[in-house]
C-alpha cells in the first residue's frame, strides 16, 4: 500500500496537536508496511536534515533471513510559507514583515531576524510563539516567498499546484489529506489519478471560530469533505459537527481516534502530593476555542479557598494580552504565570510540575494534551465538549461555561491528595489503551474499503477495470 498523505506541519517544526498525531499515525501505518510520502509546506530550506529524509525506516523480514524491503515515511516539503494556525489577518501581516525585509534598503534577512527578536513580546500578541520561533531560528528558504500567493488562500491555491506537479512523479494507491489546508491539493491530486482520497477532520471552523466562521476556510472544508470517498473524524463530536454543518453523510465518516505514544522505558512520574505550592497547569492555544478565559475566570473562585496554589496559563494566541489584563484586574498577577508557547523537553518539565492539568475547550475535537498529561501522570479535568472524553474515563468532565463547577472541582482535586492519587492510576491506565498502533489498523482499513469502492464492479468477460 502506497499513500501520498498531505499536511501542514510536521516534527519537529509543530506548534499543535495535528504534527504530533501525524506522526504518531505515519509511524504506526509504516508499521503495517505502508508506505508513504508525507507532504508539508516548507518555509525553510534546512528544516529537513538529511536525517528528516526517512523517518524510521527498518527492513522487513522476507522469512529467509534475508531483507524484504525497506518501508517507512518519507518526508517532502513544498515551499510554502502555509505556517500552522495562521488567521488570514495573521498571514497579511506576515507578508508585511517579509516585504519589509526584501525592499531594497530596508531589512535584510539578518536584520529582520534580529528585529523578530527584540520585538518578540510585542509581535507575539500578533503571531503564535510556534511560528516566531520558526522565523527567529530558521534557515528561510527563499523559493517560499519568492512567488508567494498574495494571501492566505492564494497561497493555499499555490501550495496546491506544487503538490499536484510533486504528484505527477510519484507512485500512490490512495491520497489521504489531513485539515482544510490540505483539501484543495488532496481533491487536485486524487482526480488527475484516478485514486481515492481519504479526508482527516481535526478540527473545524465552527470549533476554532464558533459562529464567527470564516465563509471561504468553511467552503474549502465543505468541498473536501464531499470530494473524499471516505471522511476521517478524530472523534464522535467531529462526526457529528461535520454531518450536522456540512451536510456529509454520517455513514460516509468513520471515527479514528488519536493515541499516545510511549516509550518501553517510561516509568511513572515520582511525585510530591504534599508539597506546599500546588499546581494547576493550561497548556494550549490560548484561543477562543482552548477556553482559557474560562480557566482565568475559575483560577479567581479557587484562589480564596486554596491560597498557595500557581496557575499556569502555558501558550500564545490572540487572547493571551485580555487574560493578561484580566489577571492583573483581579488581582490575581502573584498566583499566575505566563510561560508563553513551550515545547520540547520544556513541555515534559512543565508536566512534571503541575499537579493538576484542565482543558475547558469550548469545542475540541480530539485534546491530545490530555492523553499526554495523562501519560505523565497528571491528574486531568476536561470540558464535556471535547472529544477526547470518549476514550478516557478516569478524568473530571464539567462543562466549559460552568466556571462554578469548574472551580469546585478544582478545588477538590487540590485539597483531597486521595482523589489526585486515583486519578493518576486510573488515568494512567487510560493513557496506556490509547496507542496508536489500533488507530493505524482503522486507518489501513479504511484506506482498503476505500480502494474497493474506487473500483468499478467488473463485466463479464473483460477484466476488472482501473479506478474511477
């Protein structure tokens, strides 16, 4: 099985949950000997080291001790400079500092990284910490913006050309493309060869956006969504935003849910439930759609009945500067930090220290950092809405707008050491069924069925036709 599979981000260049379920995804299908060719826009010329060419490759026993062949996932980017989470205000802005940087006598490439840097507070109100540190560290690739698209969905429209004329080189069984970003190319790509297309839901506008959709991004996920022979759903709670907003068939949406990778060496986290300054720790977009004035709105009603307690508000977006201001307003600046977007081994560190982690998504179609805090042993409140809830039933549900319940909870959760340890257990064991390797065997699945209705029902007496 060959497939082409399209997306927006990918590691290590993430800023969210999508780059880490798509490798998560990619690894376990490489698994199953599928092999694939992984898509993304690519913004620097040295983000994919030779190293990033094949991402775990191994050889295949052929039952003879000898090897069979070599499978696993190969990594292509096509200059673009598509930047994960960007609103189309973002992007315009975004063209704004590159103009600035290639006008003759302004700023040179050196000098607009050097600017990035000491303007970095203030631009990121402006742009996710994720893509400013792509620009500050970067090694830009040129060809990117040389011919950019003008805006966000002209650079979609050229993002979708390249993938088309990548297409035209490569041998594939099937297209699977992964957000709204991607839909436009995987539809080009999928009827020029005669191939199904799988589309993946992550997320939606109506999640991201609430009832401020943007009418064109809505547009771009109704037409993929219908294209696809067969729509992907992170959850029950996408499947059913998708059927009832755009009108798709529930049968035509199967759900795949995400996993969790772990290692054979992790061992359970050592923690000190007793300590003094307990923890309660955000980690997100700091979004509409990631609920953390909700968050804020609580940390107020817990604060009273548990003084020594740290809020912490991990992320960037466009709400972060409000809650900012929120905070000082309540007079809550000594019980709150700001850590802005984390990452890396900074992520695993802020795990270690929370003793609690809440997620009061207004609309999440999965919440893959539940999961993750869970596997790091961190007791774990989530709103209703979010999907991640159908899979996981040792954790704290409470609606995203019951700030009242929200606080209770929380408070509960801090003062009962009893209720955190069983919560650690229980969510542990939660965490441990979440793998991905059942996720990617759905996958497989659905890529044959699939395969099996692209194919026309064959005339007697002739042979079984090509698909259409």
């Amino acid at each position: 099985m060959k497939v082409l599979m399209l997306g927006w981000e990918y590691p290590p260049h993430i800023s969210g949950g999508l780059g880490t379920a798509c490798q998560g995804l990619t690894t376990a299908l490489a698994g199953l000997g599928v092999d694939i060719e992984f898509v993304v826009p690519r913004l620097f010329g040295g983000e994919f080291a030779p190293h990033m060419h094949l991402i775990d490759p191994w050889s295949v026993e052929d039952g003879k001790g000898g090897k069979a062949s070599r499978r696993g996932v190969r990594i292509r980017g096509i200059p673009s400079m598509l930047l994960p989470y960007l609103t189309t205000h973002q992007f315009d802005e975004l063209i704004k500092l590159f103009r600035m940087a290639r006008k003759k006598g302004k700023l040179g490439w050196d000098e607009l990284k050097k600017y990035l840097t000491e303007h970095r507070e203030q631009l990121s109100q402006l742009f996710p910490g994720a893509v400013l540190d792509m620009l500050v560290h970067g090694d830009w690739d040129r060809a990117s913006f040389d011919h950019y698209g003008g805006d966000l969905f002209g650079e979609v429209a050229r993002f979708t050309k390249g993938v088309v004329a990548l297409a035209e080189k490569l041998d594939f069984d099937i297209v699977h493309a992964h957000d709204w970003m991607t839909y436009p190319a995987g539809v080009a790509v999928a009827n020029f060869a005669g191939v199904p297309l799988v589309t993946h839901v992550h997320s939606l506008e109506w999640d991201r956006s609430g009832d401020n959709v943007n009418g064109h991004i809505a547009h771009l996920e109704s037409t993929g969504l219908h294209a696809a022979t067969t729509v992907i759903a992170v959850s029950r709670h996408t499947r059913a935003i998708a059927a009832k907003q755009y009108n798709v068939p529930a049968e035509k949406i199967e759900v795949v849910y995400n996993g969790v990778n772990w290692s054979d060496q992790q061992q359970s986290a050592s923690r000190d439930f007793d300590k003094d300054t307990k923890v309660v720790l955000f980690l997100g977009r700091v979004t509409f759609q990631k609920g953390p004035d909700y968050f804020v709105e609580a940390a107020a009603k817990v604060i009273p009945h548990v003084p020594n307690v740290k809020f912490v508000l991990a992320g960037s977006g466009d709400m972060l500067p409000r809650l900012v201001s929120r905070v000082f307003e309540l007079g809550l600046e000594a019980n709150f930090e700001f850590p802005g977007f984390l990452k890396g081994k900074d992520v695993e560190r802020m795990y270690q220290r929370a003793d609690l982690y809440v997620m009061p998504s207004v609309s999440e179609p999965f919440g893959l950092s539940a999961l993750e805090a869970m596997r790091n042993d961190v007791p774990t409140i989530i709103s209703k809405q979010s999907g991640v809830g159908e899979i996981i039933r040792h954790t704290i549900k409470v609606d995203f707008w019951d700030v009242e319940e929200l606080s209770n909870v929380i408070i509960n959760a801090l003062k009962y050491r009893e209720l955190r340890e069983d919560l650690v257990v229980a969510g542990r064991h939660d965490a441990l069924r979440a793998r991905w390797e059942p996720s990617a065997q759905r996958t497989l699945h659905i890529y044959l069925d699939a395969i099996k209705k692209a194919i026309p029902m064959s005339i007697p007496g002739e042979e079984q036709g090509a698909y259409v």
